[in-house]
C-alpha cells in the first residue's frame, strides 16, 4: 500500500522529484544515522532495501560526496511504495573527472582554417553496473581512481604506439596496455569476487544479440508512440551486452533521439562509466511501465536516462537526444512512452 501526503493536489511525480532534492541536501553524523536507521527499520522490518552510508571520497576530484540524509530515508519508507527503488543518480556517482571537448565541423562546414582549441571542463560520471556498496559498483569506482592517476601524461601508451600488447585477448574489455594494469584488474576481480568480462561477440542482428545474451526481445514493450530501430551491438560471454539503436517518439512535438542499451550483469566486473555532464540538474522520478516494471527516470536538457534494476544484471539507456542535428528535446511525457517501449521483464 502506497502511503501519501492528504493533499488534493499532491502529485507522486512531483513528490518524488522533492524526495531525491531532499536526499542530496541534508547532513548528519554518522552516529544519528545509524540509531535513527535502526529505529525505521524497527517500525518498517520489510524495508530491507534502505541503506544509510557513506559515499567514497575520490583523490584528484572537486566534487566530495555528501552524506545520504536519515530525513530523506524517512520520506521515502512512510510516503512511498515498497516497489519503487531506493537510489538515484548521486547513487551511481563516481565523482567529478575532466574532460576535453573537441568542437568537430559538420563535413559541409568544414574549413582549413585551424580547429580551436579544447575546451576542459569538469563532468559527473556514474557507473553502469551498479548502484553504491554494490561490488559491481565498488569494482568500477577502484578502477576509475586507478585509471585517473595512471600512465597520467600518456607516456606508456605513446611508446607502445598500434604495436600488440599482447593483453588483448584476455583483457579486450578493459583496454589494458600493461602487465601492471592487468594485475589491477586480476586484482579488482579478486578482491571483489566478480569475473572479468571476455569472450566478445557482435551478433549479425538484433534477434542473435537478444539470444546470445539470454533474452527476449527488449524492444517489445507496448508504446504506440514510439517506433525503436536498432544499429547493433555486442554481447560478452557472461550476458553483458550494449546495443545502439534511435526511437522516433510522437509525443508531444514528435522527435527522434539515439539512445545506447547497456546490460550488466551481476557478477562480472564491467568498467564502464558515463558522462552525465551535471547531476543537480537531473529531474528523477520512478516509473512503472505498461508492461509492469518499475524503473527509475531521469531527464535534462541534453541527456536523459531509463534504469532498471534486475534480479540477475543492471540495466542503462542511454538517451542521447538526436546526434545528427546535434537537439535534444525529449519531454519527461515522452520518456516515460520510450520506457513502455522496451520489455524489461525479459532480462533477468
């Protein structure tokens, strides 16, 4: 039974928007928490899902992760339904990391006149494996601190140039050039009792991917407003797959966005992380589908995100706007009618 504020205009989306506001803006000590957490879960024994932690502080980075607030805990076990999930964006943060953005002239502008010079700016990035505490989640996070303080002027790899490493085969996934950074990886694995992702596969079609990876068909959700197409992929021997494809949505004013499909499997150490340029500016709600599965929804103005959580892997699209024309324009009504058209229920 969902429990909500006795207010006529009361609005679960809108409610749900102040929740995660709420999680990214109150602190208290460690010691509060963990007496108030043990008073919640004494008054709600079947919320086992509400974690109260700590989040991982990065070396080389602005941005230090703030306390998740016991206030926010409270709203979310007495004002919300047991079905929805317990995280959002800032739970998949893996802190602040910078950037160089390389402004590239469409072939019929491009002149020869020299480039500008790029720009650096500091991004959010988020694992997509899994959320906080995970191992899934804590593998990523030890390999991405790794990766920002190693090999940081480029010397190794400019001295090995195209030449074979001779890690390619057992450590593809990982773009691994070192004995050294193999031994992290062996390393991360143990430490964290995951597998290294190998034995990768592009299928010739969409239907082979979908049975390579042990699914059914992803895109045979129920929206009649949205038409999705797909460019391919690959698939690891474990399950773990990405797919691209674009979705063309009549929603509102119609448009066209790309998207990316990721399926990580639990289990298995998979290192890849995503730009989400800023997440205070991410307007994050839970969804339900029309085929019965709760995800959880996130939009801006130049990227947005569908995440689903299931028994066996951890599932990302992302949604990238129309790349081509360089637009974005995907309203919150028209995501949640490109979230009916996936079927999330035939991943496990």
């Amino acid at each position: 039974m969902t429990i909500v504020p006795n207010d006529k205009n009361f609005n679960e989306k809108n409610f749900d928007s102040k929740i995660f506001d709420s999680y990214d803006s109150i602190k208290l000590d460690q010691d509060s928490k963990e007496k108030l957490l043990q008073k919640i879960q004494a008054t709600n024994p079947q919320s086992d899902q509400t974690q109260v932690h700590n989040k991982p502080k990065k070396r080389n980075t602005k941005l230090v992760f703030r306390l998740a607030p016991v206030l926010a805990v409270i709203l979310i076990v007495t004002t919300v339904s047991c079905t929805n999930y317990f995280f959002s964006l800032r739970d998949l943060g893996l802190g602040k990391e910078e950037i160089q953005i390389i402004d590239l002239p469409l072939p019929e502008t491009e002149t020869k006149t020299d480039s500008p010079p790029p720009q650096i700016t500091e991004v959010d990035i988020i694992a997509l494996s899994g959320v906080w505490n995970s191992p899934e989640y804590k593998a990523c996070a030890e390999w991405e601190e790794f990766l920002q303080n190693y090999d940081q002027d480029g010397a190794i790899i400019a001295s090995i140039g195209n030449e074979p490493t001779g890690f390619e085969e057992s450590y593809d996934a990982y773009l691994c050039y070192t004995q050294e950074m193999a031994d992290k990886i062996e390393g991360i694995c143990e430490k964290y009792h995951l597998q290294k992702l190998s034995g990768i596969q592009i299928p010739d079609d969409y239907n082979t991917l979908c049975r390579i990876a042990g699914t059914g068909d992803i895109y045979g959700g129920t929206s009649e407003h949205v038409q999705l197409s797909d460019y391919g992929g690959y698939v690891y021997t474990d399950g773990t797959f990405q797919t691209e494809g674009s979705a063309a949505i009549s929603v509102d004013s119609p448009c066209t966005t790309d998207f990316q499909f990721r399926r990580s499997m639990k289990g298995s150490f998979s290192p890849v992380a995503l730009n989400v340029t800023d997440i205070s500016q991410y307007r994050q709600w839970n969804y339900t589908t029309k085929t019965g599965d709760k995800v959880l929804l996130a939009n801006s103005s130049d990227k947005a995100l569908i995440i689903a959580e299931r028994e066996n892997s951890f599932v990302v699209v992302n949604v990238l706007g129309d790349i081509l024309s360089g637009t974005f324009d995907i309203s919150n009504e028209a995501l949640e009618a490109m979230a009916d058209a996936f079927d999330f229920s035939v991943i496990p």
